[in-house]
C-alpha cells in the first residue's frame, strides 16, 4: 500500500512553503530588528537573498509591508483583506446569536462589518423588533466618517491607515454631513481616544440620522478582522448612551473573538 506521507510531501510547493514560514515568523517577531530581512532569514532557516526574494514578492502583492527607513517588514493590508473575505461568511454565521442579543439588550440594530480591500463592508445585521434604523447589510462605507472605520484606522498600523484612507484632497478627508472629521488632526485625536475607551463612536458623520458605537473583534495578533456595532437614529441614540452601549460591543465582540 502506498504510503500517503509521500504522496502528499511530494505535492507541496516549496517556495509556497517558505513565504507561509516567512509570514508566520513575521507574524511572530517583536516589534524592531527581529523583523528586518537578515533576523527573519534566520528564523525561518534561508539564506538572506531568497528571504529578500519572497519578501519583496509578498510586499508586492500587500501581504508584507517594508518600512524603509528602519528596513523593518510588518504584515501588510492585504492579509486584512483576505481575513475579511474569510470572516465575512464564517463570522457572519457564528456571530449571528451573539447580534441578536446584542440587539436585544441594546434596543438598537447590531451590524458586524468585515475588512475588504480599502473599505469595510457589513455582511450581518439584526434589528430589535420594529425599530427603525439605517440598513447596512452589503453595504460599504467609508473609514473615516463611521465607528466602524474608525476601529479599523484605531488598530491599524499608520501606513495601513494611510492605505485606507486614500488621501486625495491636500490631506482633508471627504465631508458626507455637517458632523463629518475632515482634517487628519481631528481624525487623529478621535483614533487616540478610540483606543483608550476601547469602542469607536459616530455622531451622525456619514448620514445625519445615523448614530453608533463599534468595537474590534480581534485575532491573535491584535489586529481587525471584524468589527461590530449598534446603530440607531440619532432621536433615540444620543451621547449620554454612548458608554452603555459600547460597553456593549465591545463584550460582543470579544465574544466573537472567541
């Protein structure tokens, strides 16, 4: 009887093999040095030009990203978006018990909004009961004028949050309502605070009448691979909630997480 062992090591692409090792070293690695082409050639066991090779390769398809003043690689955007494209039918499902609490002991709609490419896109919404609110499900919006792509830009590294918001405009941001954060300052400031609280808010910044909390489902490694939210009109959702009601996220959120 054949062995299948053989089989199976015969049908494995060995440059497929080492970009994965390089990945899960990268993923692995602190923060500095250990993560310049030379350290990770180390780790993973090749020589330093076939690491710079799959390096360079992954940097141009955004799985790696190369800082390069310091010569040190991060993870790049485009492994958030293959997440998000995962995410956005296991998540969807799994999550679906935890938004129908949510929505219930909010009395607000709860929404989970998964990473693709540049933008966020909500692929799960439930309501509670009746209420009226406005309707996400398929729908992508923009980073900077929601919660939810404030969580996204909040727990992202800067050049990803740069890729994100795709800044054409001198360094202002497009403006949807009169509420909207326009300048890269006061989006700074409010991504500070976001991370402190632990929850994003919008103030109607995308439509007028919409008004929300976010907070990040998070992997392993810290970073965003769905992000969940309670949205509601802005004549029942109102800043004195906002401290309930992203307390209330982020539990669900890390509930998902799990």
């Amino acid at each position: 009887m054949p062995d299948a062992t053989v089989g199976l090591s015969a049908s494995v692409v060995q440059s497929v093999q080492r970009a994965a090792s390089v990945l899960r070293a990268l993923a692995a690695a602190p923060h500095g040095p250990d993560r310049s082409a030379t350290a990770l050639a180390a780790a993973v066991g090749l020589n330093r030009t076939t690491t710079w090779r799959i390096l360079h390769t992954l940097e141009r398809e955004r799985l790696v990203s190369l800082d390069r003043e310091t010569g040190w690689y991060s993870l790049g955007f485009g492994l958030v978006d293959l997440a998000g494209q995962a995410a956005g039918t296991s998540l969807a499902a799994s999550a679906q018990v935890v938004l129908r609490r949510l929505a219930a002991r909010s009395g607000e709609t709860a929404a989970l909004a998964v990473p693709r490419g540049a933008e966020l896109t909500y692929v799960a919404e439930v309501s509670a009961g009746a209420v009226v609110s406005a309707g996400w499900l398929g729908r992508a919006v923009p980073v900077h004028a929601t919660s939810t792509g404030k969580v996204l830009l909040a727990w992202s590294d800067p050049a990803d949050a740069r890729v994100l918001l795709d800044l054409r405009r001198g360094g202002r941001l497009a403006r949807h309502t009169p509420t909207t954060l326009v300048t890269l300052a006061a989006l700074e400031q409010e991504l500070a605070e976001t991370r402190e609280r632990g929850y994003a808010v919008c103030r109607g910044e995308f439509e007028s009448t919409a008004w929300g909390v976010s907070a990040p489902v998070l992997d392993a490694g810290e970073r965003v691979v769905a992000v969940v939210s309670v949205w509601g009109p802005s004549s029942r959702l109102t800043e004195d909630r906002f401290e309930a009601l992203g307390a209330l996220a982020v539990e669900a959120a890390a509930e998902i997480a799990t």
